[in-house]
C-alpha cells in the first residue's frame, strides 16, 4: 500500500502551464502531484567558447532549488558559493537528455538554456524538470520558426522522465517524498517518444536489485512516460 | 505620460497569492504589475552564534532573481559562486526593513528567514519583496502563536515599501521597467503603518534632485505604502 | 549632551592632506575626527567591458577596511575570500556618487578607480571616503588636463558626504562611533556643491523617524557638506 | 572490429598491486589496461557531522584524475578553486556503491574515505576507481579486523563496476578511450557478488538504445565484473 | 653607481612612527625610504583551534598592498576572492620570522596578529614589514606587561629584516623598485639581535650567485640589519 | 645519531623510474628514500597572457599531495577550493628553479608546465620534486629537438635540490619526515650542474642558526645535489 494510496502504476495529476512567464522565448510551470517546477527556455546567439565556429548549437540545463521548497529550509547556493554536486549532477543530466533529441546543426550558432527552478519539492523533481524542460523547449522553437529565424525543426522527437523505485518490496510509479526517502532502489528512467532510452540512471538504496527488477521498474517508466508525453502534446497545442 | 498610461500617483495592481508554498511557515505570491515576488518565511530554532544565549530572535532576508525573470537571461548567481552587490544591499535592506516592526525579545531564541525570489521582473522587484516579506512573515507567526509557541504577538505594525522617482521631469508613482531604467532619480520609501518612515534610499540617475523633489517623492511613496497595507490586510485576513 | 561634547550642528575637525601616495594619480588622507581614510585616483586607458568602443570613460569606488582600523580586529576580506554585502554597499555608493558629478563623455575611454582604504575607523567611514575620494579625483584629472590628456573638464560639480543621526532623540551632525553604535536613526546624505541631492540614504535603527526627522537630519546634512565643500577647496588649491 | 583488436566480450588486462603506499590503512594500484588509479582507504575516528551520535559508520570516496592523466593537460581543480560536475558526480558514485555492501553499524562510529586518484586515463576511470576502492577497503577493514578495532565483518559481498557502450553497432565490453569518445551508448554497471545490481547508469550519445540493448550491455557487465571480482579476491588474498 | 646614488652598503633613510593608529594594542608606520608599511599588532584571547588547551600562545602576520601601493594599479585581493602566493609566502615568512623571537609560553594563550599593510610600495616591503612589526609587538606586549597581564617578558631579542641584491655585477644593500627589478640575485636576511640567522631567501634571478657571493650578500645584510635594530630601540624607547 | 641509522652526509636511496606515464612529453617517478613524487612535463602552444608576442617561452611548476600522501590524511584542497599557502609556496619555488637553468627565447612561444604530484611523503617533497622536474623536463625537451620542434637546445644546466638541516645539534642531510619535524633548522638548496646556486631557503626552527651552520649545511647541500646530478644522468641517459 502506497502513502498516497495510489496504484503501484499510478501518477500523480500532471499539468503543465505554459507561458508561466513573459521574457523567456518558452516557459512553463510543470506539476508532478505537489512538485512544482518552474521551467524556461532563453534562446541567446552566444555558444560556448569550445563550439564556436562550427556552425552548431547547444542546448544546456541549470537547475536550483528555491531554499524553501523542501520541508525545511536548505541553505542558498548563491549564499554558500557553489553549487552541490546533486545540483550538478541535475542539471547535466538535464542537458544531456534534451540534446537527446535535438539536431544541433539545424539550431544553428544559438545556445538555448532550459533553467529548471523547483518551486515546491515532493519527489521527483530531476524528472518533473526534464518532462517540462522540453515543452519550453519545444515552445522556444516553435516561435524561432514562426519567426523565421530557423527553417527545419531541429526537435526530432520528444523527451520525458519519470522516477520508478522498489517501495516496500513492490515496484511503483512516480515517487513521491515519503515514497522516495524510504525506497529500496530508485531508478530514474529518460525515455524518448519513438521508444527508445535516453538515460537509465538506476540506483539501490540499502536494497539491491537483479536484472528482472530492472526491467519491471522499466516498464513502469514506460506507462509513466506515455501519460507525460500526452500532457506535454496537449501543453503545446 | 507615462508608457503604461498610468497616472503618476496610480499604482500598478497588486495581488497577493497567500499559502502559495506548502512547506513554509508563511508564503505568498506577491505581484505588482508583472513584477512576481514569491517570499515565504522559515522559522528555525536556530538563531545565528553571534545572538546565541540572549533570549532574543533575528528576522533576516535573502533574495535572488531566477535567471530568466529578466529581458535577457542573467547567470547564476550558484554558478557564478558569489552573491552580487545588488543583491547583498537588496536582501540586507529586507532584513532591516522586517526588524523594523519585530520586537525580537517577543520572537524568543527563533530565526525567520524571508526568502524572496524574484520569478518575473518588472521593476520594484524590492519593493515588492518587503512588501510580501511582511505579509508571509505575518502568516508564519500567526502560526507560531496559534499552536502556542509564542504568546505575545511580536509584529508591532505593518511595513510596506515602494518605488518613486522622477521620469521625464515628472514624479511618478510604483516605477516599471520600461520608467526606471530612463528616470532622473529613484527613490524607494519603507514606511510603517503608523505614519513613520523605516528607510529612505534616494538617487540621482543622471539629473540630481533637490529638497522639494525629496518630498515630492515622498508624499506620491505614502499613497502607494496606504494602498499596499490595505492590500496586506486583505492577504493575511 | 554628545559624548564627545560638541553641539549638534558641529562637526569634527576635517583635515585633507594632498600627496599622501606617490605612485596614484590623485591622493589624500581624509579625517573626519579621528575617522582616517586615504583615497587614491587611479586613471587606467582601459574602460570594462560593458563600456568599451562607447568613447565613454567609467568612475567607480572600490573600499575596505584595515583588519585593525577598528576597535577589535576584523577578519580580512581577501582572507575570507569575499567582500562582505556591508563593503559592497558602499563601494557601490562611492562609485554613484562621484559619478553624480563627472561628465563621462568628457572623460574618454578611460577608467578613474577611487580606492578609499580606511587606516582607523570612528563612524562616518563612508562618508570620509566620497569627501576625500572628490579630493583625490579632482587631482588625478588636474594632472590629465595640465599634460594635455583631456581638454574639457569632466567634473561639473563638488560632491561630499555626511552623517546624521538621531542620538537620544536629538538630531546631531557628523556620528562618531560611540553615537552611531547607540543612534535611534542613521543618515547619510551625498550632495553636491551646487545645492542638489545625489543620494540619500535614511534608517531607522531601533526607533523610527518621520517626514520632519528627516528634513531636520537633511538641513544638519548641508550644514555640513558646506564645511566640507570648504575643505576640498582649500585642500585642491 | 575494435581499435584494440579485443573480441566484444574481451576486457583489458586487470592488476592490482597491492600495498602501494605505505601510510594509508588500504591501497592499492588498479590497472585496467593503460588507466591506472591509486586508491586508498583511510580510517578516521571522525563520522561527518550529521552522523555523528548514532553509533553507525560512514564511507564516502574522492575522485581526482592528475593533470596529466589524459591526452592533453587539464587545468588542476585545487588550483580552479572547484571540483567539476564531473567529479563530483563520480565520487558520489564511488561513495554511493561501496557503501552497498557495507553494514555502517558494524564499523562503528567511523569513517573510511576511499581516494581515487586517477594517474593515467584510458577511458573507465570511474568503474576502475570503484573495483580498486573495494580492494583498498577490504585490507583496511582486515587490518582493522586482525587488531581488535571491530569484531563483526562489515563488508557483506564484494562490488566492481564496468563500462560497456555500443561502438560501431555493437555492444563491447570495457571500452578505451578511442571506444569510449566514439561509443553510441555508454553504460556504467556496478554489480555486487551475489549477483545484484548496485547501480546502472547507461546513457545514449548521439544514438539512443532500447530494452534489448540494455539488456545486452548488463550482460556484459556481468561478464566483465566477474573477471574483476576475481581479480579482487587474488589480490586480497 | 647604483640609480639613487647610494654607496653598495648604504641604506636608504629609515623612519618608524609609533601610535599611528589608535585602537591597536600596537602600531607603527614604518619607511624604507620610499616604501611605507603601516604594522599593527593585535591581542586576542584566542588561538588557533590546533593551539588550544595547550597554555602556549601564538603569532602570526597578514600582508597585503593597498590597491595603489604600486607604480600600476593591482588588483584589490578581497575582490579577486584570494590571495595571491607571493602575499600568502610574506605572510608566512612574516610570521615565522616574529616567533623566531617570541617565547610562545610566556604569552600565555593569547594570539597576537601582525598586519602589515603597505601603503606605499618601493622595493623591500617584506622586509620594512618584519622590521616594523617587531616594533608593534614590542610595543603591544609592553602594554601587556604594563597593565599585569603577562610577567615575564616573552620577546627574547630583537628580528629586523633587509634585502641584498646583485645588481650590474656587484652586491648591494637594501635595493630599491628601480634595482630589485633589474637584479642578478635576490636575497632577504631576517637576523636576530644576538647575531642569529632566523632566515635566509636568496634566488638568483637571470643569473646564479655562488658560496662566496651569497657571504657577500650576508655581510651587507649584517650592516642593514644592525641599522634596523639600532632605530628600532630608538622607536620603541 | 639519526633515526634511520644514516652518517650525517649519507642520503637516502635514489631512484628515477622514466617513461612512468604515456600521455605526458616527459615523465618520471622519483624516490627519495620513501618520498616519492610523480612528476610530469606538459608542453603547450599557448604561454600565458603576459608573455605573449615576445617570442619567448615560459616553464612553470605546479604541486599537489595527494589526500593519502602522508600520516594522516589531509583534505583534498580541490575540494577546499584553494591551494595552502604552502602548496603555492612550493610550486613558485618549482617554476623558479627550473626557469634558471632554460633559456626562454631558445624554447620559443611554449610553455612547459612541470606537474609535481606527491604520491607518498616522508620529508624533502620539494626538493624530489624539483629533482624530478629536471629530468621530466630534460625528456620532453630530448624529444622537441628529436622531432624538431626545436633546434637549440633551451636547457643549459642540470638543476637539483635537497634539503639539509640541524637535528640535535649536528647538521644532516636529505631530512625524512622523523627528523624534518623535530630539526632546528632547515635548509633547501638548490643548485646547478656547474656549481652555482640558484636559491637558499634557510629557516630557524626553534633554534636559529649562525654563518658557520648556514655554511655547513650548505657543504653538505652540495654533496646531495652531487648524488642526483648523477641519477638524472643515469636517468635520462
């Protein structure tokens, strides 16, 4: 029996809305149950140093906490002076899945940053962050082509991610905080549109697991996959 | 005229978003235009050593613009590994601002912090913070002593902040972006409830000002303040 | 009755002694009582990034304490590792301040950094530094004017800086360390020889203060700008 | 065909010298191919503040390559003033999968910190850096078991970990650097004795991959990690 | 012929003023000719965390350069966010050279700081530091003495330091800018009042020195530093 | 009588191991007795922003211990996120040393960073360091003139450095750890091939130490240097 009562196949509500703010070129605050992530897509001319002069963008994220998104408060990374190696280990995990399924060359010279701010933390918010950074993302784009500032699409397919994990013997969907702070293994699962993986990051936690458990945690990122890729088609509609 | 068609003693709407965060003692969305201002309050047991042992509390702020709440996206301050200027004289002036109407022998060995993170910007982004600072300080120490933690209400009376200056040789009410970033002077006023004054700050951008603009300046700050406790009571009601 | 005996419109003795470096292009070691600070001009052909191909030149201040220029020792800033919110708040105000007075088109693509070092601290450290900072600018740019460097002047005006307070309810001129440790508000005023106002920075500290406390602390304020415009005078002649 | 002529299922040559430095309570030198990591075990009396009281242990690893472990000379980290995300997320992984099979209770209220200091890098740093670490912490916990410190084992099984990819469309075992920057996939797998999964990682580059191929590389890791298992124990013996 | 005109073995005018500042237990500004170091000495209850409990106290030295010390402008270390290598070498060298004469257990657990802020720069600012430091500490721990904190008087001799160089093929003493940026050989003597060596740095620069060059240096060294100690018992009288 | 049994001028067992990692342009393992140090020659196209345009090369040192390197395990200072003041010390003494024997112009635009990384410390890591960096030097160098990237060879001596010291009234030489730490004084010399020096460092620990001991040591110095001039022939032979 799960906290939340729900079915071991079971998600929290989804939504996603867009526009959450009015400078980025594509924002949207994304829910997971009471996880709450603020995400934008600023698109700027200027790529990294190492890439520039060979005609092809790059797509980074950044990802924060704001201190009091958690139960209790957490000290401000500004404030300690760097940022922790979670926070890092977040935030490349985000860039990595989102160039995923982008073509670099067709963005041209331009680097998009999808900025992934947890408003409210419950569980969940590495993979909250990556299923909205895409539709800011996808928003962004969409009015680069609009405008005619790029011709062919360079989104190849869409992008999503979902946590499953072994809580109390059982494998489910979607943890929440009480489910995630008390899991046996946890496994966060990038998945992309068409079927295929991008990122399998797997974890035991006091348990471990065997490869038929690694496979059921799987199958249940792909049924939570599915529900975020709808939710994000209906977004930006 | 103003760009927005305001008159110059006409404030932007304001709203405020009470119980906005979950896990905070005290939060609120406070918007004034399209400024949007999260501030929630955190009591901690823990007050900072330089307090420690003297039966008092501290109330202090922090505040931080999210990197796309700009026209253009501004780094990090986590990535950069220090805190701006501007944002240490921002958060040092909300602390003192909340001191203002804290007797913090009434608050007992506790620290409130008041987060303030900017999630949109449109000029005032300060102003604002305060403002919502007191509303989701409020809130948090309504708590305090609903559950009986604290018996004599430490909060004496309200405080409120706003921006003025001059624009195109006319003082003008509540600045936006597009006003503050051509005005002659720029003034921000924190007043209290009572009719007393917590804090002047008033520069000169370009044109100085004189005594008679001070007051000018000054006067339009005590309009916008009484529009602002009235919109507090309203929140915390 | 002031703790050091003077009467509330009187300041310290001020004293400006011109030279007191030999490699800066401008210096002098400003007292205020026993508030020390020496001031340097330094004159760079190298405007920051932000300014450069504008044919504009840039001013800014940059301030720091001597680890004992205070009663007790306080811990360097290089050896923490940062400059604390407290001195980036008023090199910021240093920087402002002078700038209130300097044409900067006149100026060319160049740099004048005002280095104020305080030697021994006795309240008013920040309004020592912008008095002598004038000083130590007014000579830096008699020197490019008379090698030929700049022909117009870029300086229109005088800027000076003083505190006021409210000490056992009486507005006074000029704080010492004992009054400004113990003021019910704290006042610094920035302003410029020809009557205006660059900056007012007004704080309630403990009690608050209203719209005629601080006409009352501004009036003290001219009083003692005036002494000051006196003393730059004699002191650049 | 692979670059190094290896079969899909063939790793490098593994050694484990034992012994390699004389103060720390374990060490060893692993060699996988031509990356070689120095690791050591260090027992201190002193568990991270957060732990402290609850009569458990804690292991956590460090993770550094030389500057000229690569083909080129990276920048030192000391000497950047920070650790990369990088390397952050590698010792959190090294930590992470030692403390799998150890049982924190039994090593008391201590901490053994497992460095992984990479002298030569050809690609699988981070998989030999956690297959070395479990050898450096078998010899220290033996020495501590041979002198009376602890009485009840507290390594449960042994953990090695192993990189396989998919290259030119075919999964290979153990890839080198020349593999490893051209691999369409990357997977990391951390296996524990017994048969279970400590950790997964895989990540698709450029290529994504399906079930089938992810399953495909975890049977590969079985084989390399059972290759280093007994390695580990002819090198404890 | 050496720039200014001196004879090999003369130094250049040597001042100490005592009581520059006032809140310092002890304080002198010291000139080597050109170069001016302000020294103070402060007394604090409280030793290094790896000192105490221990009944034994400790000194210590901080250097730094006023931004505009030097011909050009440096940069301002606190803004930077580190020191340098060459300030934290003299700070260490500063520190070492003072407890070369100071009896650790007669202070008592007391941590005596000496900073040594150069104020004007003109070659052999390390060595004007050590030597008025020394006269600050004399002067601190006479004020101890005086008021009974300590009895037995922990300063055992007097430490003055001086520079030599080789400069157009012969040796010279106490070089100044123009001649120790130009020298062969470099080398800094700290000498104690008995006729002890505390240190000696001595790097060639461009070319090498041998056995008998470096007793050269040492020689002139002795007359340098004899003349340091005779002004040093007359500041301190 | 010397804790290792050596006489007074015997040093420890040398031993320089070549070739010890592939990537660099020159490498060695080098063995004082059981200091041992890994040091590494990078050359890079690019000199720093200083030297550049004039044609000229430049050699710098870098140093670091690893965490395990000695007794008891020290942080690593990438994870303090800055260098000790003795790290810094080291590494300009490094740099410094070997500058004295290359001619910069001969080298051209290049700079070859020596890397000096302490694998295991038993006293006198500075000295193997700079011992080990010539020959690293010395073979990246034999191999720019092999491929002729270089015509005449930039390297005009050999250099080496050893440290000597005081230990209970005698003078020994090559300090191990046992006597480094409870010496009188302590001496680094380092000396060229021809018979010149290039820099003492002489320090009074507890003790000071006369004209005559400086003397003593630096005979027994020379004996030392001897030694290695030898095995880096032998070495790089």
């Amino acid at each position: 029996m799960r906290p939340s009562g729900r079915a071991p196949d079971e998600m929290r509500a989804i939504t996603i809305e867009t526009g959450f703010t009015k400078h980025a070129e594509g924002s949207c605050l994304v829910s997971f149950g009471d996880t709450r992530v603020l995400c934008t897509a600023s698109v700027e001319r200027n790529v990294p140093p190492w890439m520039r002069g060979k005609g092809e963008g790059w797509v980074t994220g950044e990802y924060s906490m704001l201190p009091r998104a958690t139960h209790t408060r957490g000290q401000r990374e500004a404030a300690k002076g760097k940022q922790s190696g979670r926070t890092q280990e977040i935030q490349r995990l985000i860039g990595r899945s989102l160039r995923a399924v982008v073509d670099l060359r067709k963005l041209g010279e331009r680097q998009i940053t999808l900025d992934c701010d947890v408003i409210q933390a419950d569980g969940g918010t590495r993979t909250a962050s990556i299923s909205g950074a895409w539709v800011a993302l996808r928003l962004a784009v969409n009015g680069m082509i609009a405008n005619g500032e790029i011709k062919d699409d360079p989104i190849a397919a869409q992008v999503a991610a979902i946590s499953c994990g072994i809580f109390q013997g059982n494998p489910v969907l979607d943890l929440d905080y009480d489910e995630d702070s008390n899991a046996d293994a946890d496994a966060n699962f990038v998945l992309i549109s068409g079927g295929q993986i991008a990122e399998v990051q797997a974890t035991a936690e006091g348990a471990t697991y065997d490869e038929e458990g690694l496979l059921r945690l799987l199958r249940l990122g792909r049924i939570g996959c599915d529900r975020i890729f709808a939710a994000q088609l209906d977004a930006v509609r």
